[in-house]
C-alpha cells in the first residue's frame, strides 16, 4: 500500500505536485499548523475573553461559508486557477496584516482583528473550494484516490510540524523579547511567520498552469451509474450540505475552543498545547492513508458514517472530564475519526455528483461546513460564559450525532437501491478506482476550515 502511494507521488503532474506542495505550506501555517495554536492564545494575551473569541471565530467562518458558495459559481465561471490565485491573494494581505492588531489603539483593535480575519478567511474560501476540483482535473481516473490520501498525509504532516513550531515559538520569543509569555509580543511573531509563509503559498500557486488537452477531464465524463443527472442534483446538493453542517459541528466547537479550554481553564502551558495539537494531526496521518483499506472493505458512505459517529464520541471526554489528558485524548482521537469521515464523505459524494456541478456541491459543502463553524462557534462563546465548556462540547457532540443519523439514513436507503447495470464505457469512469481512493482533509475545516 505504502509503495502504491510512493509511486503515485512520483507519477503526478507538474500542477498536482505544486498543489501537494501547497498543502504542505498551508498545514504548516494557517490551515491547522501555527495558526490553530496561536491565535486565539494571542486575543487572549490582548485580553479578549471566550465570549469575544466566539465571535470573531463566528464571523470569520460565516464569512468563510458566503465566500465558498461565491468560490464555486466562480470557478465555473472563471476557472479553478484564477480564484485560487485570486484567493491566495487575499489571504495573504489578511494574515500580513492582523498581527499588528496589537499596535493599534484600544479601540480600533477589534475591528482591525475582524476586518484582516475576514479577508484571511475569504481568501481562503476561494483557494480551498477550487483547489479541490482542480487537483481531480489535473489527476488521471485512476490514480485519484491515491493522490487525495497523499494529500492528506502531507497536509497532516505539515500540520504536526506547525502545532510544535506554535507551541514553542511563543516561548522562545518572550526569551528573546524579555517579556512574560502573558505578553501578546511573542504570540505576534509567529503570526507575523505565518504571513511570510502566505507569501512563498502565492508564489507556488502562480507556477500553476491551466491544463493541457489531454491533462484535463473531459467535461462529457459522468458521475457513478446511477448518480442523479445536472438538472436532479440539486436536491442531493442541498441535502449533503445540510448533513455537512451538522456533522462538522464537533470539529468546529473543538478546534475553536480546544486551546482557549486548556489555557484558561485548565492552566495548561502553551508548548503542552501545542503538542497535544500536534500528535493530534500527526495521528490523522495514518488515518487518512489507511482510510482507503477501510472503506473498500465496508464502502465510502460506511466509513463516513462510522468516521462521523467516532467524531461525536470523541468529545465526550472533553465534556465529562475536566482534566489535561482526557481534552487531549478526545481532542486527539476526534482528528484522527474527522481524518478518516471527511475524505470518505468527500469521495462518496462526489462520484455521484455530475463533474460540472463538483464545484458547486463543494462550494455548497464549504458554506455548510463554514454556517456550522460559524453558528458553533458564536453559541459556543456564549455558552462557555455561562454554563461552561462541558456545555459546549456537549452541543457539538449532539449535532454531529444528528448529521450522523442523517447521512446513516441516505447511505443505507442507497444500498437497498437496485443495482444499474451499465455498459463498460460508463464504468471506466468512475471516479474511485477498484484499489486506492481518498480526497483531502479540510479542516477543515481547515473543515479551514473541517478541516
């Protein structure tokens, strides 16, 4: 299997390696590497309190959903290269400029911090949203899977490399300032990293071409037998989006609050966090590549499904144990069941969906997945301050549960389908190939978002 893997890596595109590299350098810095561990800690340090972290966590992911539904009519319109460019662009003046939020006055600091998130989290909604079906473009039929499960390995790998950079930069930088790692000083410098490394992810985007001819997935290319055709998709659209909100719901309440928890109410220190962040997307790693093998054995939708139920018990323990080393056991087991739901859910979704609408149902998605975030993370905020944190993983937990039922209902209604017998030309185009398959992680949401 490791082998496969290898020479798919190998074998890929001049336009796949640079988006292999791009996830690298986006998990490294904003997509769940630095970023995750240091930002809220830095709006603390500024003191802003849980209520205020909900809010701009709020704003920036709705902004995040309108932007992905906006991403995916572009990127029919335009292109998936231009709006990625055009993308990165935009993230990259977002996140330059918010670490000089400490240096403006009192007053304007908030909505300073809001303004450059939002651009950050804009930008971000147009590179991710068509990023993803610019990779399937540039990708044979059968090496996609492989070449999404790569993705995903690379992408978590960069990400424990900046969980451990965000735990210990902080400290090394109130060393090197003088300063108390109450100070919002050291918390500003990795931030102020993370635009650098923006700047090398917009130079490596624009070394991207448009593909050739024979590169390019032929726009007459259908969906799996039996998926429904252009003009009766839009009901599966809307349905998937709906599962995708509540099911990310967990994530979203754990990656928004889980540092936020462990600083300030179980007095954790940074570099702590910063390493239990980091295994947590470390042990993603192979989970995502040992996703394929599951969901052969027991299909696409199960292993969503079973990837999805595993998200919702996960915070459990964040929720019925206040201590360090059960929040990092649930926090840890929770991306290592996103990093097997999500990319099974990606693939079983998007092989029944007709390729000229795969940019709008996973904008579609994006917006869903970026409501959830958004919604989660404002009534999170306000929760925290009045009933707690349990409180608040618990609703999380209680909406991925419900997303989970959801989808177990579609996926077991599809398997009692009769089955559609085709002739060979619609079989070779399947999406997912008979021995490897499995998309990227978000994060994102992320579900940067799921990810």
């Amino acid at each position: 299997m490791w082998a496969a893997y290898v020479e798919t890596l190998r074998n890929a595109t001049r336009n796949a390696q640079i988006v292999l590299t791009l996830s690298a350098v986006m998990g490294l810095s904003i997509d769940g590497g630095v970023y995750s561990v240091v930002f809220n800690l830095y709006l603390l340090r500024l003191n802003f309190g849980p209520e205020f972290v909900g809010q701009i966590n709020s704003v920036a992911n709705l902004t995040f959903a309108l932007g992905s539904l906006a991403a995916g009519w572009l990127g029919m319109r335009y292109g998936n290269r231009r709006i990625m460019i055009a993308g990165m662009g935009i993230a990259l003046v977002g996140a330059l400029a918010l670490p000089f939020g400490e240096l403006i006055p009192r007053t304007a600091r908030a909505p300073w911090l809001t303004t450059t998130l939002l651009l950050a989290y804009l930008g971000l909604a147009l590179y991710f949203v068509n990023s993803g079906p610019f990779l399937i473009r540039v990708t044979p039929v059968s090496a996609r899977g492989a070449i999404f499960a790569v993705q995903s390995a690379i992408s978590g790998l960069a990400s424990f490399a900046g969980g451990l950079l965000g735990g210990m930069l902080p400290a090394l930088f109130a060393l090197w300032m003088g300063v108390s790692r109450m100070h919002p000083g050291p918390y500003r410098m990795p931030l102020l990293l993370v635009g650098a490394l923006m700047v090398g992810a917009l130079l490596l985007v624009l070394q991207t071409r448009e593909p050739e001819a024979d590169e390019a997935e032929p726009e007459s290319l259908e969906a799996k037998p039996g998926a429904p055709r252009p003009r009766s998709a839009y009901p599966l659209i809307l349905f998937m989006s709906i599962v995708r909100f509540l099911q990310v719901a967990g994530v979203g309440v754990a990656v928004t609050f889980f540092n936020v928890y462990m600083d300030a109410a179980l007095h954790v220190a940074t570099p702590t966090i910063g390493m239990l962040a980091a295994v947590a997307r470390l042990i993603a790693v192979p989970a995502a590549l040992i996703g394929p093998a599951f969901a052969r054995r027991v299909g696409y939708g199960e292993a969503a499904m079973l990837g999805s139920f595993g998200s919702a018990l996960s915070l459990l323990p964040l929720a019925l144990f206040p201590n360090p080393m059960a929040a990092g056991f649930g926090f840890i087991s929770l991306l290592a069941f996103t990093a097997i739901r999500y990319p099974t859910f990606y693939v079983y979704i998007m092989e029944r969906t007709p390729p000229r609408l795969r940019a709008t149902m996973t904008g579609a998605g994006e917006m869903a997945a970026g409501f959830s975030f958004a919604l989660i993370s404002l009534l999170g905020g306000y929760i925290i301050v009045q009933y707690g944190y349990a409180a608040a993983f618990w609703l999380g937990a209680v909406f991925t549960l419900a997303g989970t039922a959801l989808f177990a209902v579609y996926v077991w209604k599809q398997r009692k389908r009769p089955t559609v017998i085709t002739p060979p030309p619609l079989q070779e185009t399947a999406i997912i190939p008979p021995l490897v398959g499995q998309p990227a992680l978000e994060e994102e949401e992320r579900e940067g978002k799921d990810p």
